[in-house]
C-alpha cells in the first residue's frame, strides 16, 4: 500500500471508528449478486441498462443500504467517492429523452419514482418534499421548464427536488488555465468517465470521454450540506427514466469508496463496448 493510501485509512479510522469501510469496484462484471435492479433495469452481458423504452423506469443499487454518518455525531457525514462509465445512446426512430442520475435513495425499489422528466428520482408528488431524504448528480437531454433546466444538455445536483442547486452544460474545463468549458454532448453514445467527489460539505463532479486525461479543475463544484438529507444509512446507485422521448442510458462500470479518494482510478476504461450508433447512409 502506497504511503498516501496508508495515510488514507489511518485517518478514516480515527475519525469514524464506530464505521466499518465501505469499498467497491464493478468493471464491467454487473450481476444479480452484486447489484440488485427493480422496474425496468436489467444487466445485460455484464452490463447495466437502466430503461428500455417509452415511459421506462429504472432503478439499480448496490444490494445494501451502507453507512453515511458517523454513529458518534449523527450531523456528521462520511466522505464518498465515486466513478462510473456510462453512455446514452439515441434509438432509431425516437427522438431522446429523458435522463438518469447516480443517486442516494432512503428506500429500495420503484415506489414514489415516476418516468419522464421525473428521471426515476421523484414523482409528481414528492418532487420537491424536504423529507424525500434524495440525493442525485443527473444527466439530463431534455429542458424542463418547470424545474429551470439550463439546456437540453446539462449536468446537476439535485437535493430533494429537480430544480438543481447547481448545473452546468455537460463538458469539462479545459484550456491552459482550465477556463474553458468544452461541452460534450450527452446523448450520442460515447462513453464518459464521471467522477462525484463529497467531503466536508464540498461537492465535485468532473467528467470526460473514456481515457482522456483528468480535468484540471471539477465541471461542477458546490457547497451542498447533505446532513439533513441523508438517513443514518442509504442505498447508493443509478435511477433513470424515459417518456415518450426514448435513449438507452447504460452504466459500463462503476467504483465507489467512503474512505478511498483514489477509488476512480481502479475503473478499467479500456476495451469498453461502444454504442454509438452507426451513421445514417442517407446523411453521410
């Protein structure tokens, strides 16, 4: 073990010793033991496909509720990090929509979730309860006026509501200074890399095309107190949905650590099926 490693887990240990670690890493090797899906997410050939037509709904968690406070001071939340590789490819014939989102939910399954712009997280209902106890980084292709979406293209942070505490045109930082925004467009199948990063209260989420370098500095980075949102313990995974607008959003691999800020860096980019659709003839 690296001495930065090292230092790592001795200091998750004196911090939260009442919480054991919690520490994974799926490379394109999703199964029914590993990863439990309701609605319409099924895994196919290893890998995760969240929705699968018109007014789809998916949801897919890891098999446990895990830790994400402190038991000695309940204000107090575990950092996580997190990485996945995922890729939303248009369908012939439809036009896109909606979107999916990595997510921390109170509860397993599909109640209180609807499909559409709802993205599986909430319904009509609850979208906007201050004790819907979700959390969610989305990745949405369509703009929804009534949750103030930017675009039609765009990451956010959602926080008991659609109506994101922050967003931003899906891309990167790029440039010498990292000042830049290269938007990348979401819904053309290539695969992309994201990382979500929270520790004391601070919220990064970087992403980029599968195996290009990191970005100097986080698409999106927000003070986001999560300490009223969160249960003692929560599930961890993907939610997605589609409406009349249709997209297949798949997860390829996906590393997740409560204690581990390097965890991304176990995901294997290399080699990953490709789901960007083959040009039309008829266009070319």
């Amino acid at each position: 073990m690296s001495p930065l490693l090292f230092s790592t887990a001795i200091t998750f240990l004196l911090f939260f010793p009442w919480v054991s670690s919690v520490e994974f890493v799926y490379n394109t090797n999703f199964n029914s033991t590993n990863l439990l899906t309701f609605g319409d997410a099924t895994i196919d050939s290893s890998i995760l496909s969240i929705t699968n037509g018109t007014f789809s709904i998916g949801r897919a968690l890891y098999p446990s509720k895990i830790p994400v406070k402190s038991s000695s001071n309940s204000s107090k939340l575990l950092p996580f990090y997190t990485s996945f590789v995922f890729s939303i490819a248009p369908l012939k014939g439809f036009l896109p929509g909606h979107g999916f989102a990595f997510a921390f939910l109170p509860t397993a399954g599909i109640a209180g979730a609807s499909s559409s712009q709802n993205l599986g997280l909430f319904n009509f209902s609850n979208n906007g309860n201050l004790n819907s106890s979700v959390f969610g980084v989305e990745f949405d292709v369509f703009a929804n006026q009534e949750f103030d979406d930017i675009n039609d293209n765009h990451v956010g942070v959602d926080v008991n509501s659609l109506k994101s505490v922050a967003s931003s045109p899906s891309g990167f930082w790029g440039g010498s200074e990292g000042d830049k925004l290269k938007e990348l467009k979401l819904n053309n199948g290539v695969n992309y890399q994201v990382l979500v990063e929270y520790e004391d209260s601070i919220l990064n989420v970087t992403m980029a095309k599968v195996g290009d370098k990191r970005p100097i500095r986080p698409l999106i980075s927000v003070f986001v107190n999560l300490s009223t949102v969160f249960l003692d313990e929560m599930h961890v995974g993907f939610a997605g949905a589609t409406g009349q607008l249709v997209e297949g959003h798949r997860i390829l691999a996906w590393s997740f650590s409560n204690s581990n800020s390097s965890i991304g860096n176990a995901l294997v980019t290399t080699n990953l099926p490709s789901f960007v659709p083959p040009k039309d003839p008829v266009f070319e």
